[in-house]
C-alpha cells in the first residue's frame, strides 16, 4: 500500500504541471479540444497498445526484457519533440489571441 501511495504521488507531480503546461499554450476558443486530444491520444493508443505491442515484440525476438524498447523509444521520441516544438510560455499573454 505504500509503495501504490508512493507511485500515485509521482504521477500526481507529473500530471499537475501538465495541465498547467497546456493551459498555457492554447488559445481559450480551442484550448479545451487542444488539450484532449493529445492528452487521449497518448494514453489511449500509445500508453493503452503498450502491454499488447510489448507483448508482440518479446513474442517475435523471444527476449524477455525486448518489450522494454517500446516504453523507452516512446519516452526518447516524446522527449526529442518537446525539446523541438514545446515553446516557453513565460511572459506570453494567454488572451492576446482571443
């Protein structure tokens, strides 16, 4: 039971400034579609397919640890692309596009 505590605290520091994150990049006209739908599409089909594609790919090889490739090439690939294409949102005024 601690150790659950203990994961759910993580994610809850994890997903707090999130939201706040994508808040912050959207415009309010579409700022609530703008946030489900990656949101959805991650956890959904990335996250939901993970057991099954990681299941698939010890399947194929045979190698019990082969299935980690795909956690770790969706973090790294996810990682890349914020670093590319996340902007700062620091002194942007969130309503100058309404």
């Amino acid at each position: 039971m601690a150790i659950l505590s203990i994961l759910v605290i993580y994610v809850t520091m994890v997903y707090g400034p999130i939201a706040a994150m994508l808040v912050e990049m959207f415009p309010t006209r579409i700022r609530y579609t703008s946030m489900s739908l990656p949101y959805h599409i991650g956890n959904g089909w990335f996250g939901g397919l993970m057991p099954t594609i990681a299941f698939a790919m010890v399947a194929q090889n045979g190698d019990m640890y082969y299935g980690l490739w795909y956690p770790i090439i969706i973090a790294s690939a996810t990682f890349v692309i914020g670093l590319l294409f996340v902007k700062e949102t620091k002194d942007v005024d969130i309503y100058a596009n309404d």
